[in-house]
C-alpha cells in the first residue's frame, strides 16, 4: 500500500510539472525569424477552416499549430491511437503538449490508485481483492523532413511490475502469460516497463497519398483494434478486456516491422513481428524473431467512424505451450461523436477469433462505450468469450477437453474532484456481474459479483 500512495504522489508532482510547460500554439510567425517554426507548409497541407468541415472533420493544423497525425502529414492527429492503429477523427484526446522550432511533443498517461475485489461475496474460491495501481505513460515526437517526409518516435513505459507485482491484479475468468512458470488465470498479468520504442517515417506522395514505414522493440504490429489502453471507450476502465489474448495482445511484441501505404481514407498494411509474448522478467527485452505476420484494411468512412480488418498467424504465443501456433483473425469498430460543452460519446466493438487447430477455435465479442460531459463520465462494458480447459488451468480428468462461454457485464462512473494545472484528478467506482457457465459453477459460484474504487490520474482533454 505504500507503494502505490508513493506511486500516486509521484505522478501527480510529475504531470503537474509537465502541465506547467504546455503550450497549444507554436511562437507568433509573423516574427519573420525562422519559417521553419511552422507546424506544417502551406504548399504540403489542406486548408480548411477552424471549425469542422464535412469531407475531413480534421481543424486546420496550421493554424492551430498542432500535430498532425503520426504517419500523415495530412491527416488529424486525434486519428493516431496505439501503433499505426486507426481512431476515429472525431476522438477526444488528452494529454500535454510541448513544441520547439523543430519538434512537436505529446505526453499521455493513465494512473489508477485502485482497490479492486472480485467475488466480493465469496460466492466461489477463485475471486481475490487487492490494492493497486495500473498505469501507463507515452510520450511521442515528430518532426518534419524536407518537403514531404515526416519523421515520428514513440516511447511508452509502464510501472505495473512494481505497483501489481508479477502476478498482476486480480480478474475472474482472465487467462494469458505465466508467472513463475505457471499460467497466470484468474489475474491480469503486469506490462513490461518498456510497452513501445518505436521510430516511423512517412512520404507523402500527395494530399491524398502516403506510403510509411514503422520498427519497434517492443511494438505492435497491424492487428487488431487499437489496444484497450488507448481506446476513448475504454480509458475511464483500470481492468484489460477478458478477451485481450483474442484480440490485442500484441500491443507488446519484441521486434516489429510494419509497411503500409495510405489512400485517402483507406489504409493497407503488413507486419513481421515475434510471436512469443513476454517473457515473466518485465524489466528486459526479449529476444527479437521475426516468425509471425500480420495484416490490417483499415477505413475511416466519415469523421465518426473507424473499421477495420485483420488476419494474423502467431508463432508460438505462450511459452508454456511453445508448439501451439495461432491464427488469429479480428474485425472492429469505433465510433466517435462530439457532444456540447465538452461532452463526447465513445464506443467500440471488437471481434477477435483463435484458431489453434481445427478442434481448437475461440471466439471472443467485445461491446463497451463511455458518455463523458465536463466532469462526469458514465461507461460500460459487455464481454463474451470461449475460454478451454487449457485457457482456465482447469483437471482435464473432470473438464476435459472442452470449451467454457464467458459474460461479463461492467458498468460505472467518474468524477473529476481537481485539477492541478492541466492534469485530471478523479474518483471513480465500477462493479462487473459475471455470468458463470454452469459447468464452473463450483469453482467460480453461480454469478460472482465484483467491485472496485479507484482515484485516476490523467491529462486534461486537449481542445
């Protein structure tokens, strides 16, 4: 518990000084002493006007004197989300920015100072509680180069190893990596302090054309939806989906490299990644391989929207089932939309499908979407997914080789108590109902009840 009040006081005094050294717009131009302080070339951007316009739904960025986005230099940067992921245009988006004549800077963060108890009834044996703090921090640059490239870095740390232990944090029916060499189940496992150092280069072939290149160790290769971590849906959440080994568990991968070219609206790309998650020492960096692929359509049909596609073949996960390869195939979508007086609604839908074999296929559906106005924000979560005996540490002599449906159902709310400078301080509470496939009722008991409270540290919405 110490840890996580010292934890708590260190990010706050961090994103306060941070918040101190924020600035919107880049120094006046009309100064005449150097034109390359400008975010972006009139001869390289579309123009539009300050308010949102019906074709792009994107501010002028000129004018502004904001980002654009991460691999396009004629595209909004409320579009970027987690690798070379697709948001919607319309996405709020939080977090501090820095600019120099050169470079422009963003900070995003989530902290959770949390207590969480699942089963708070005691209704089966496999619940657990825990004080915590889930987090993460990401900090981004870019810069142009010459008239048509765009250069962008990414760094994005966690301190979960310290604040959840290596066993991570308790969540019923949740399965992925190990610790000790045992299946974690029943708890989320902890990110590795290094989430994301990657580097990316764009050309721009014209307004509506860009071909990009994207390397990281660690990284996250094109499949699947943006990671739950950089969702608008689901950033008022502390808890990872139940079904993020079906859909975005490749937001860390050891040894990614991603092509993809940009048409208008449409984005087509390929990874080569490593297939195995990471290993149990959340400190290191794991061995780069190379042994998987990817690849993602993604399109933007309006200002509101995001879908995308995508089919990938892992390699050996797991490493406690290193001769189990997965295919994993995934389709989603997001929508955005502005409210008034600050207020935005925020929603997604993910389908994410394993197939390890032809008697081994697990689907998973995902549902969640979150009102927010000023200071109030409601949200919630529906969860569906096929978890294996395998997937649940379950004796195989009494369960066999079957294959258990999981719902889950979350709902809660959230309030900003203080501001301190630019940085958020809210308090926020949620309870999930599981639904409990018959067969587990003896393990789990018949519809667990959990609950959590938590105090969030975040960035202020960025206008």
């Amino acid at each position: 518990m110490k840890k996580v009040i010292l934890f708590g006081i260190l990010s706050a005094a961090t994103f306060r000084v941070a918040a101190q050294h924020e600035h919107h717009h880049m120094p006046a131009q009309s100064s005449g002493k150097d034109s390359s302080m400008a975010p972006m070339k009139h001869d390289t951007m579309p123009h539009h006007d300050m308010k949102m316009d019906d074709d792009m739904n994107m501010t002028d960025h000129e004018s502004m004197g904001m980002m654009s986005h991460s691999f396009s230099r004629n595209l909004p940067m409320n579009r970027n989300s987690s690798g070379t992921a697709w948001l919607p245009d319309a996405s709020p988006m939080y977090g501090y920015m820095v600019h120099t004549p050169k470079w422009m800077f963003m900070v995003h963060d989530n902290v959770f100072l949390r207590y969480t108890n699942q089963d708070i009834a005691r209704v089966g044996n496999r619940g657990a509680y825990k004080f915590d703090a889930p987090n993460w921090i990401m900090g981004m640059g870019q810069r142009l180069v010459g008239e048509r490239g765009l250069f962008r870095f990414n760094v994005m740390l966690s301190l979960d190893r310290l604040t959840e232990g290596g066993n991570g944090y308790p969540l019923l029916f949740q399965s992925g990596e190990s610790w000790k060499g045992k299946p974690l189940v029943d708890r989320q496992h902890p990110h590795d302090l290094f989430a994301e150092l990657s580097v990316g280069y764009t050309y721009m072939i014209n307004k509506d054309a860009d071909v990009f290149v994207y390397l990281a160790y660690p990284g996250e290769p094109a499949l699947s939806a943006p990671t739950f971590m950089h969702r608008p849906s689901a950033l008022f959440n502390p808890d990872a989906p139940l079904g993020h080994h079906w859909q975005d568990a490749t937001h860390i991968t050891f040894g990614v490299a991603t092509i993809g070219v940009r048409y208008k609206n449409f984005k087509l790309e390929g990874s080569s990644f490593t297939g195995r998650e990471p290993d149990e020492d959340r400190y290191n960096f794991d061995k780069a391989r190379f042994d998987s692929w990817s690849a993602r359509l993604s399109y933007n049909p309006s200002a509101e929207w995001a879908l995308q596609v995508s089919q990938g073949f892992i390699k050996s996960p797991e490493a406690l089932h290193p001769d189990e390869d997965v295919y994993r195939t995934t389709a989603s979508v997001i929508h955005s939309k502005k409210l008034n007086n600050e207020g935005t609604i925020n929603s997604t839908l993910v389908w994410g499908y394993n197939r390890y074999d032809s008697e081994h296929k697990e689907h998973s559906l995902l549902l969640e979407s979150a009102w927010s106005q000023k200071k109030n924000a409601i949200y919630g979560r529906y969860e569906f997914v096929e978890k294996s005996t395998e997937e649940l540490n379950l004796n195989e002599s009494i369960f066999h080789d079957d294959k258990f449906p999981v719902n889950a159902v979350t709902a809660g709310i959230n309030r900003n108590v203080l501001a301190i400078g630019k940085t958020n301080i809210s308090i926020g509470a949620q309870g999930t109902f599981y639904f409990t496939p018959s067969a587990l009722e003896n393990l789990y008991g018949k519809n667990p009840w959990a609950f959590e409270t938590f105090i969030r540290i975040y960035p202020g919405l960025m206008k």
